[in-house]
C-alpha cells in the first residue's frame, strides 16, 4: 500500500507491504529513514529549514529544525528503534533556475537538516540534493530501498 507524504508530513511504517512516497521535492528535502534490524522505515518532506515561533508548531514536519527529530523519535517509539543503526538518506534541496534566487531554501533546508541530523549524533548514508531538478522519491518499508525519479525545474 502506497503511504504519501504531502509537505509537511511525515510518516512511519512496519507493514512490508507498504511503500512511503512523496512528490516534486524542489527546495524542500526529504529524510528517509529505515531500521534493518526491525524491518521499518520513514520519511519526512521538509519544507523550510526552521521554526521562529514561541510555540511548538502545529504542523512539526513543515520545518527541519523540528520535523527531523519528530520523524526520528516516531520511528523509534513506536518500532523500537535503535537510532544510531537506522540508514538515513537526504534527496531535494533544489536552487531556481531563474538566477535570483535570493532566499536560497534549497541550500538552507539541507544545511537545516544536517545540522538536525548532527544534533542527534546521527549521520547521512546517502544524498542526492541540489542542483536543478524536481525529485519524486518512493521508499520501500521491507528494503529500505529508495527509487527516485526527476524532472527538471522550469519556472
């Protein structure tokens, strides 16, 4: 059964029949995250790097400074995760093509999220990020494998 991450959401699963899907990462990045030993993986699709707010945001996922540990402590609650042996891969963080790219979110939202993943003693196995291109990832929950697939971004 396909389980979809829309922005801002995240997702954990120990059903071997499941795959975790998210669409056209840009600047957003997605985590994924997988346990070998217990058969269970995640996803989180990252949409800015952090939170400014006074309050815990309503919608954690949204934000890297929050959404990278939400993602991690879920995994490991409520699967008995160990967290320093789950596989962790980083994929999106896009730059615009139009050549003023002024905020730079893509760059910010990967720096976000290794300072998130450093935070936690935890490290990347694999990245693919940057560059120009739309990224649409499916993980799968009994392998851990991540097939990705692109498009190049045209504004």
């Amino acid at each position: 059964m396909f389980r979809f991450i829309g922005i801002g959401e995240y997702d954990v699963s120990n059903e071997q029949t499941d795959t975790i899907k998210t669409f056209a990462l840009a600047s957003c990045v997605a985590v994924t995250v997988y346990c070998p030993k217990n058969k269970a993986a995640g996803m989180v699709h990252v949409a800015l790097p952090a939170y400014t707010g006074n309050e815990v945001p309503r919608n954690c996922g949204y934000y890297a400074s929050t959404g990278v540990a939400a993602l991690i402590g879920k995994i490991c609650r409520n699967y008995g995760c160990i967290k320093e042996e789950l596989i962790i891969q980083m994929y999106g963080g896009a730059s615009s093509m139009n050549g003023n790219d002024i905020f730079k979110i893509g760059e910010k939202n990967i720096m976000a999220v290794m300072k998130a993943l450093s935070g936690l003693c935890l490290k990347i196995h694999k990245a693919e990020i940057g560059g120009y291109i739309s990224r649409t990832i499916e993980l799968d929950v009994a392998t851990g494998s991540v097939k990705m697939s692109t498009l190049p971004i045209r504004y």
